[in-house]
C-alpha cells in the first residue's frame, strides 16, 4: 500500500490497493489475486469505480447515498476509527515527524505490535 497525504481521498486509492493484494495460498491451483466482492461505504459510490471493479471481475456491495445499505456492513462500524485512535495513544506517530516514510511505517509497525501484545495479555 501506498502512503498518501492525509487530504486525499479515499476512493483515488481503491484501485491502487485492489493491485496490491498479495496471492492467497492454500487451495489447490493457481493462487487468487483478487475477491469475488467488494464492500465499501457511501464514500465510494460512484459509477465509475462500480464499473472498474465489474472489469476486474469483482462484484461491488457498495451503500449508495440516501439509501439503507441493506448488507449488515455497519455492524462492524468504527473499527477503523477505533484503530486510528489506538495508534495516535503512541505521540510519534500522532504527528509525523518522520521525513522519510519508510521509518514511519517502521514505527507504525511496532506500534500494531505492542498493540497486539496488550490485547493478547488481556486474553491470557
């Protein structure tokens, strides 16, 4: 994944990100490189980023405005904000003051790992 300003927009990183997906292993034959569906809230409604996904052969579940979503989706909601949160807790990575993005994403690792490990204490 590609590190972009914090004023971009999410969908101009969609496809992007759609390229990055790693193979997955585990059945037999050629491993997949893509989903068979795509869900993704009102910010990504749009008919062009609908029929870019359709070429690729991925089936879009994506909420249009003004509309119930209707796929359960948000039964899972704020987990990215809640994640986010988490991280801004570690001051370094609340302001980036990293010039160079490849230590930043250093930290930002080691972060999700004492992240991890606290929730995992709390488990044991």
């Amino acid at each position: 994944m590609s590190l972009t300003g914090g004023n971009r927009n999410d969908v101009t990183q969609l496809l992007p990100l759609l390229d990055k997906i790693p193979p997955v292993a585990g059945v037999v034959g050629r491993p997949r490189r893509r989903p068979d569906m795509l869900f993704a809230d009102r910010g990504y409604d749009h008919d062009k980023y609908r029929r870019l996904l359709r070429q690729r052969g991925i089936r879009p579940a994506i909420a249009e405005r003004g509309q119930p979503h209707g796929t359960g989706l948000g039964t899972f909601r704020w987990v990215v904000e809640r994640t986010i949160s988490w991280l801004h807790g570690f001051r370094r990575l609340r302001i980036r003051w990293e010039r160079r993005d490849d230590i930043h994403e250093a930290f930002l690792g080691l972060a999700v790992c004492l992240i991890t490990h606290r929730h995992v204490q709390r488990l044991c």
